[in-house]
C-alpha cells in the first residue's frame, strides 16, 4: 500500500479506525494478529563464540606464530610464558564481554519503550510493542517514531531522518497526498518512519505498519538476507 499517496479519510477507511482511535478490545485482536511491534533482535551470543572471539585478534595470532616457533627451538620456558599470556588474556577477555553482554541484555529488558496513542476516544500512554494498524499515535519534539505513520495532523512538525536516509537536516511534515507513486521514504514527507526523531513540532499519525513490515524492519529484513547469502 502506498499510504502517501492516500488522504487521510481514505487512511482512516483502509486501516478501519477514526479520529477516536481504536477501541481496547479490537486493538487486542489486532495485537494478535500482527503480533508484536518490534524489529529482530541479533541473536544474543554463547558462551563458546564469546570464548572464541577472545582469540581472533592479530596479536593473538603473532603470539600464537612465537609459541609454535619457541617450541621448535626447544626453548620450553619461553613457550610457556608464551601461552600463559594467551591464555589469561583469553580468560580476562571471556569475562569482560561476558559481563557486557549481559547487562546490556538486562538493560533492554528494562527499557520499555512507550507511545502515546489515543484508544476509546482517550489519551493513554502503552508499549510501543503493542501498537498495532489503525491506532492514532500523539507526537511531539524529542519523541522516537514507534512505528510508521501517516500524519493526519502536523503543528510545524519536523523530523530528523538520518538514521533512515542519512539526510542531516531535518524535515518538514505535512498531511496532504502526494500523487506520485514510487517515492523513497525521504520524499514521502507525510509520512513518519519508526526510529526516527521528532525534533520539533506536533502532530498525530495513524499507525499503517508495524514491526518486520516497516521500512526499517523490511531494510534489516533485506541486509539479513545478504549476510547469509
């Protein structure tokens, strides 16, 4: 779908919601449907590969090279030094990461992201992971864009998109259509993009997409794919 090119009645239609929001119980079954607003997660290191990056390193290598030569001059004591050092550099390394590793997980874990939207007709603030199509989203200066939106309403409202598109300087939002068909999201000034930041201004949008099916989510979805390949 290309939402730009829609107004915003026709936004309303296609996405089956309105100025009120949606209600609790259809924003549930849609939860359900779509699932959860959020992107793939890398997944989360073992111990072993941990144990393993600890010695892919050029000077490990180097040490590596002086302890197979020490050996072949018989010179024992060197060698052992030698692999002494790889060995506790090893061990230092492990638990460091390790350590690192798990408390940037725990962190995640308790940094919930939020959005305010409006269900019933009201303003309450939930989980941006629990946004789903069709809810009404509030947005003001210094908020991070939970999901892809269709701005319906914009009070001088800007948008620092660089993690998107890599432009610096910020963009000015506006509600009407834009007749073109294939524009790249830094043309499609109508819309706001998850992850982006409202640097300035006011508005609301109407959540058209979520989660893997974002610009963002379809971008990692596309990378992924060429790293296995």
């Amino acid at each position: 779908m290309r939402w730009h090119q829609l107004d915003i009645q026709e936004v309303f239609n296609q996405c089956n919601t309105s100025v009120e929001g949606l209600k609790r119980a259809e924003a549930k079954e849609r939860l359900k449907h779509y699932g959860l607003n959020t992107l793939p997660e890398q997944e989360a290191l073992s111990r072993f590969k941990i144990l393993l990056h600890q010695f892919k390193s050029p000077l490990i290598y180097i040490l590596i090279v002086a302890a197979v030569v020490a050996t072949l001059l018989k010179e024992y004591i060197d060698t052992g030094v030698i692999v002494a050092v790889v060995i506790l550099n090893a061990i230092v390394g492990f638990f460091q990461e390790y350590k690192a590793e798990t408390s940037l997980r725990a962190l995640k874990r308790m940094v919930v992201a939020k959005a305010r939207v409006i269900r019933d007709g009201k303003e309450e603030e939930i989980p941006s992971e629990e946004l789903v199509p069709g809810d009404i989203v509030l947005l003001s200066s210094g908020i991070k864009v939970p999901a892809d939106l269709r701005l319906v309403e914009v009070i001088e409202l800007r948008a620092d998109e660089a993690a998107l598109t890599g432009e610096s300087v910020p963009v000015e939002k506006r509600t009407d259509p834009i007749p073109e068909e294939f524009l790249t999201p830094g043309d499609q000034i109508n819309m706001a993009f998850k992850r982006t930041i409202i640097v300035s201004g006011r508005g609301r949008g109407v959540v058209v997409e979520t989660g893997q099916r974002t610009v963002l989510g379809q971008i990692a979805h596309d990378v992924k794919k060429l790293s296995v390949t």
